[in-house]
C-alpha cells in the first residue's frame, strides 16, 4: 500500500493511532476522513494521494506504531512522500494518523495539518465452481460405488492439477429412484467443488496474468464440463451393455460460488469503491464462517474478529 503526500518545505510524519479501533477525533474529521483498503497479502499497494499542492522537499520521517506495525520490516517512506507497506497483515488495519508541517509560498508561515485514515485490509473472495452430478450406481450398499468415488475425485483432481487447483468432495448420497419406465434404479449424487490455491503452493509456481484465480478457475471448469461430455460420446460408441455404474447425461450443473474468509465480509456502502472486495471486518462486527458480510456485534473490539464475543 502507498500513502502518498506531496508538499512544499514540509516536515511529514506518519502514526498509528493507539488504538486501532478507536473514533477519530472531531478535529481530525473537519481536516480530513478518508478509508482506503490494503491488502493483506505480501508485496502489494494501494494509493493515496494527498493535496497535489504540497511538494515534497526533504526524505525524513518518522513513523511510529504500535507492535502490530513494525517500523523496520514493514514500512518505508520514498522521497516523494509516499508511505509503502509492505507484507501488509490485518492486524495492521486501523487508524493510521498523517502530521504535516508545511509552507504554501516563501513568504507564507509554516501551517501544521494533521490528517486521519482509516486502513482496512483485504482479502480476495473465496471463489470455487460447486458442481452437482448424478450417475447410474449399483446397490447402495455396495462397495464398488465406494470405490468408483474414489476413481473418480482422483481423475478430477488429476484434471485440475497443473492449474493449482483442487477438487473435494461435499457431500455425496445414493437413493433409489423411481422412473418411469424403468422402474427402480440406484443413483449416485454427487455434490463437489473445484478452488483455487496460491500459485505458491501449486505444482508450478506462476506470476504472470494467466495465474490469476479466475483464470484458472475458469479453464478448470472447462476440463471438467469435457471431461463429462467425454463420458457421454463414449457411452454412445458402445455396442456391449452398458456398465452398472455410469454417468447420467445432462445431469451435470455448476452454480459460481463467493464467499469471503472468516472475520472479513463485503460491504457496498462502507468500501463503494472496492464493493466485491472481502473487507476486514470493522470493530462492531464479526463474520464466524464463509459468509459474505460481516455481522454487528457491539461488543467486538477489534478488527477482523471472528467471534461475539
């Protein structure tokens, strides 16, 4: 993240509020109140920007925070008066508090500003495709159904490997179903989900843009909707019986899931300009799971809580 100020002959420095959570004073709201977002992920920025009247002539700073902010490791200042976190952590949102000492002109005396923000970080929605699919089963109670789920989340997993990607399983039933011609027949339902992991752990390591979780979510699901019409054109050039347990064509549907990590949620009114970004959740809030909002919770103190307590 950048906090970016620029000013004539100023002395500048950059504070963290005591206490994170604490209201911003009533001077402080009539200079300036503005919330930005950070992400809590290492090595990236958000930008900004202070009046563009100021203009930067000294590099010297300081920055004084609390334990959760670490001057050495996590914050530097450049020359023209950007600050830049770096390893940004959600422990670090909070009130983040500019001092200004500058000239407007030569001649002008020196003004004192002081101004205020608010940092959240943030997180990227936990996106996956959850998919549903029925196939023909033996008796329930038999082992080959066991096993034939086991093949097939090991060919599905295989699928999606070189992308970063993993599949699991959420639930899956057996039922016999009544048809119409057919009679009784056992059935296989089928309920999994395929998500995203961070390229670092993935089996080749990626930077560029064709790494980006939606990309790879999206040619994951490709593979596994082939995959599935695959098994339909080979059951059709079949001239044997068909096997006891197999797909059931047009039985495969997929609906896109997002949801955010515990102790963050969306919120359009609060974060306008960032509305699909997961948001650490504000004190007076927490979200226990992987919902979308945070909920209100009085007694919650802290940022990012994941508990009423």
């Amino acid at each position: 993240m950048e906090a970016s100020a620029l000013g004539r002959r100023r002395r500048r420095g950059w504070r963290r509020a005591p206490a994170a959570g604490s209201p911003l004073s009533r001077a402080a709201v009539v200079l300036l109140l503005s919330a930005f977002v950070a992400r809590a992920t290492p090595s990236v920025g958000y930008l900004i920007r202070l009046p563009r009247s100021f203009h930067l002539t000294q590099d010297t700073v300081k920055i004084v925070g609390s334990s959760n902010f670490p001057e050495n490791s996590t914050a530097q200042v450049t020359t023209t008066g950007s600050l830049i976190f770096q390893n940004f952590e959600e422990g670090m949102s909070g009130v983040y508090t500019c001092f200004l000492e500058y000239k407007p002109t030569v001649e002008e005396i020196v003004k004192n500003l002081q101004l205020k923000y608010v940092i959240y970080a943030y997180r990227e929605p936990h996106y996956y495709y959850q998919f549903t699919a029925r196939y023909h089963a033996a008796p329930c109670n038999s082992i080959y159904n066991i096993s034939f789920e086991k093949k097939l989340l090991q060919i599905l997993s295989k699928l999606v490997l070189d992308l970063s990607c993993e599949v699991s399983l959420l639930k899956s039933e057996c039922h016999r179903v009544k048809m119409q011609r057919a009679g009784l027949q056992n059935e296989l339902f089928f309920t999994f989900s395929v998500s995203s992991l961070d390229t670092e752990k993935g089996p080749k390591p990626c930077t560029d843009h064709s790494c980006e979780s939606s990309k790879r979510l999206s040619k994951a699901k490709n593979l596994i909707e082939r995959f599935f019409n695959q098994q339909i054109e080979v059951l059709g050039r079949r001239a044997e019986p068909l096997p006891e347990i197999y797909y059931i064509e047009g039985t495969l549907q997929m609906v896109w899931i997002n949801r955010c990590f515990p102790g963050y949620g969306m919120n359009t009114l609060k974060h306008p300009k960032c509305p699909e970004c997961c948001v650490i959740c504000s004190p007076g809030s927490y979200n226990p799971r992987d919902g979308t909002h945070c909920l209100q919770c009085n007694s919650s103190l802290a940022f990012g809580a994941k508990a009423c307590v």
